[in-house]
C-alpha cells in the first residue's frame, strides 16, 4: 500500500492491488522468500490470478523469529504511551484508506463491497481500543497479613507471539491480535491465510508508516503453513501463540504449544444455535437471522448453523426468512448492488452442496435456494432448509456457507438439549419477549457469547471466545490484552 494520501478514488482493485509489496517482511525489511518461489492469489468470484505472494519456508520463519527476538527487549522497554501513539497512527491510516483496502478484501476474499467497508471499520476499531488500554496497565500493591512485607505486582510483556489468522476476515482477525501484541509490549511474527494474503500485506505498510519499529512485526506468507508454523513454535524463542481457525488445527498447534509450554489463545470452531421462542417478534428474528447468518455469506465462526424454531411458528419463521433470502442479490462482491459474493473456493462449494444434499436425503424440504449459481466464481444460492432432521449432516459441522436450516423443537428442555449438542461452543442466539425465560435459557446454553434479540455479537470491546472446543481465551475488550501479559511477584521486606 502506498504511504502518500487516500489514493484517488478512480483506481481500481488491480491498480490498488499493484501498490501492495508481496514478499516477505522480515526485520523492518521487505524481501523474497529465500527459496525464490510464489504462490498465486485468486479472486474467488472469477477464477483470476490477483498477484503472486512470497512462498516462505522454514528458512524464512528461522529469520523472522530470530529478528522477533532482537526487538523484544528493547520493544518491551518502550512506553506505554508511545506505543499507544502507534496503534492511534494506524487507526487513522486505516480508516484514511477504508475504500482501497475494502477493495482488496472483495477481490481476495468475494464479500461485498459494503460489507468489507465494514470490516476495514471494526478492524481499525481494535487499534484504537488497544491505543487506549496500552496505557492502562496496571499492577497491585498490598501488605501481607503479618506486616513484614509488600506485595508488588507488575505485568509484563509475555515476549514474542505467533500470531496465525485465517481468510475469512482477513484485516479484523489481523488487527485483533496485533493491536494487543503491540499495545501489551510484545514482538510479533505473523502468518497470514493462503488465500488471503494481500490485505494482511497492505496492513504492514501502514503500521511502517504508523511509525512500528523494526523487528517488531515480522510476515511470512506461504502456501505451506506448517513449515513456517511449526518451526516457530518449536523455536524456544516464542512464548505465546495465538491462532483463529479450525478446531482440527487449533489441537494441532495445542500439541506443539505443550512442547515448550507456551500461552495458548485459540478461537476455533463455531456451531452457533439460533433458538427462536414461541412468544418472540417474528420479525425482529427474522432480521436478526439474516445478521447471523448471511454475515460473510455465513462463511464466520460465529454463523447462525442450526435455527432451532418452536413448532407453533417454524412454518412461518421459514417462510419469512426464505422470502428475505429470495430478495439477495449474488454476484461479485465489487458489483453495485450485490447481496451476496462467492464461497471461497471449489472446496468450499463442494462442501455445502454435499450437506444441503444430506439433509435433504434424509427429509428436508428446500424452501429457498438449493443450489450452486450457473456461471463462472464459486456461488451458492441463499438457501432456507425446512424440517430438516437432527441427524442430518449439516447439524454437526461448520457450514460456512448461505443455509440456514430450520429445525421445530416443542419444549425448552429439547431446544437446550439440541442446541448444547455438539461439541462446540462458540456463540449462540435466542429471541424471547420473555426476561424470565431469556435468562433461564441462556444460562442453559454452552456458549461463550449470547446474542439476545440480535443477530450481532463481534465487538471490538466485549471479550470474543467460547468454551468446549471453540478455543480458549478472549480476543477483544479489557480482556483481550491480559492474553499477551505475564504477571510477576515481588516481596519486598518492610
């Protein structure tokens, strides 16, 4: 990305594209992968190549933890509020540039353009909430009982992170744990996903520009994750790995974390049941379902996957949700007018056509949708799935695609029971007009966050995590840098 003003408006993605450095950024330095190798990037929505990426390897990952290494000490030792001058630096710089990279996002990763202008917008949220908090870091004092001695407390930088994200929010899972790395005094080395790596680049220049000192934040991209990550981990020299992804990868790196016991954030997998009530606002659930589950073109962890409706108004509930889906428009997310963009990739595709077709095996009605869109790019059509049966696929894995399916429950007790059936825990949603009933319920729920009569629960300053196999930790909030500090004792004789 350029380090002049807001580019003109009149440039295009490839134009934009063309500015962003795509090697490796090692030690304050921009360079190819020593093997000499790139991989390509695509647009999902046409099959096109956007730009070749540096292809690192465990060469590159040895030099990008040793520079972490260099510029821990000397980066833990700087001031709360310079750092903090950073982070608002970025902030600015991104929200200066929010139609260029929302640009980039749409190309690399298929969400419509207003959605990614969005994205750029709770991105740069979590550099300016971690710009306030890095100069809240506090401590404690206090007298032990017998009176001969204190008790000080400090919090200090964990030391260098591994920092790993995945594609489908590819600014925001970026700056969500940057911004508290930087903000907590810790040196960073950061692998972006493979088929979203451009945005994360473009990010780097902006934090150079920012004002990051070197060292500080080192990238390897690669289209071989393991061979970067693994090394890392095992290096000796990183304490602290935070990841977001599948749960298969997240016990993965568990594994490899334990073998050097190093701090572990992991946002995993999601499940997230959306249970509507009885006595709930048709309506707002209905708005609150498209939310949940079209965000992302339901491609997010946190995506309404099983709608769990009571019996007396499932029909409805569907009917009127089907009839919003219908409304969506799907195309390329650069098009004006677009709804919904392309699944990001083949595999992707595949995956959700075989779960609509389980579920419809095994008795499901396809209200909506149903289908792949005719035409080139990786389109699904917004699907509404009725009666579809407990058993079917689609109940007990990720989607990550546009259906929604409906599934009638009677009693409170058998929507909780369908609902906590899984083993994960992320997110889940209820709309009830009952307080009784919407503490009652959501007490009953596994899940690390609640949506309420909303289809929203990401938020730059609330604590984003579930429980069970959704991961462990939380990225966001007052929390969210507690994650990249350590606390040490000190007894002081009186």
């Amino acid at each position: 990305m350029t380090s002049t003003a807001t580019l003109p408006v009149a440039l295009d993605a490839a134009t934009i594209i063309a500015t962003i450095n795509t090697g490796l950024f090692i030690d304050g330095a921009w360079t190819p992968a020593l093997s000499g190798t790139t991989f390509a990037v695509e647009n999902p929505a046409t099959g096109t190549v956007l730009a070749q990426v540096a292809d690192g390897g465990p060469a590159d990952a040895e030099l990008a933890i040793q520079a972490a290494n260099r510029a821990q000490k000397a980066w833990g030792k700087t001031s709360p509020r310079s750092r903090s001058e950073i982070l608002r630096r970025a902030y600015d710089l991104l929200m200066s540039r929010q139609e260029e990279l929302a640009l980039v996002i749409t190309s690399e990763m298929g969400k419509p353009l207003a959605d990614a202008r969005g994205e750029v917008a709770y991105a740069a949220e979590f550099f300016r909430w971690y710009s306030e908090e890095a100069v809240r870091v506090g401590g404690d004092h206090t007298i032990t009982g017998d009176g001969k001695h204190r008790i000080l407390v400090t919090r200090e930088p964990v030391g260098p992170c591994v920092l790993v994200t995945p594609w489908n929010f590819p600014l925001a899972m970026g700056t969500r744990k940057i911004g508290p790395a930087i903000a907590a005094g810790c040196t960073i080395v950061f692998k972006p996903a493979e088929l979203t790596p451009l945005t994360s680049l473009a990010l780097v220049d902006i934090l150079v520009e920012a004002g990051l000192p070197k060292g500080v934040l080192n990238v390897v991209t690669t289209s071989k994750a393991g061979s970067v990550v693994e090394p890392w981990m095992d290096s000796g020299i990183a304490r602290k790995v935070s990841f977001t992804g599948s749960t298969a990868v997240g016990k993965l790196l568990l594994a490899q974390a334990s073998r050097n016991v190093m701090r572990s954030s992991m946002e995993l997998g999601g499940n997230a049941p959306f249970i509507v009530c009885a006595d709930a606002d048709l309506d707002r659930a209905v708005d609150g379902a498209m939310v949940a589950k079209m965000r992302n073109m339901g491609e997010a962890c946190t995506a309404a996957n099983r709608m769990f409706v009571h019996r007396s108004v499932a029909t409805e509930f569907a009917a009127k949700l089907a009839q919003r889906m219908s409304e969506l428009s799907v195309g390329d997310g650069a098009e004006d007018g677009v709804n919904v963009g392309p699944l990001i990739s083949e595999k992707a595709l595949l995956k959700v056509q075989a779960l609509v077709d389980d579920a419809v095996a095994r008795g499901a009605s396809v209200v909506v949708g149903g289908a792949r869109t005719d035409g080139a790019g990786y389109f699904y059509q917004p699907t509404v799935l009725g009666n579809v049966s407990p058993d079917s696929e689609l109940m007990h894995t990720e989607i990550f695609g546009p259906v929604a399916p409906v599934v009638p429950f009677d009693t409170e007790d058998e929507a909780i029971a369908l609902a906590n059936n899984t083993p994960w825990g992320l997110v889940g949603y209820l709309y009830t007009q009952d307080i009784d009933r919407a503490f009652r319920l959501g007490e009953d729920l596994e899940v690390g966050m609640l949506g309420l009569n909303t289809g929203m629960v990401s938020n730059p300053f609330a604590p984003f995590g579930g429980v069970k196999q959704s991961g462990l930790g939380r990225e966001g909030g007052k929390l969210g840098i507690d994650e990249y500090l350590e606390y040490k004792y000190l007894a002081i004789p009186r």
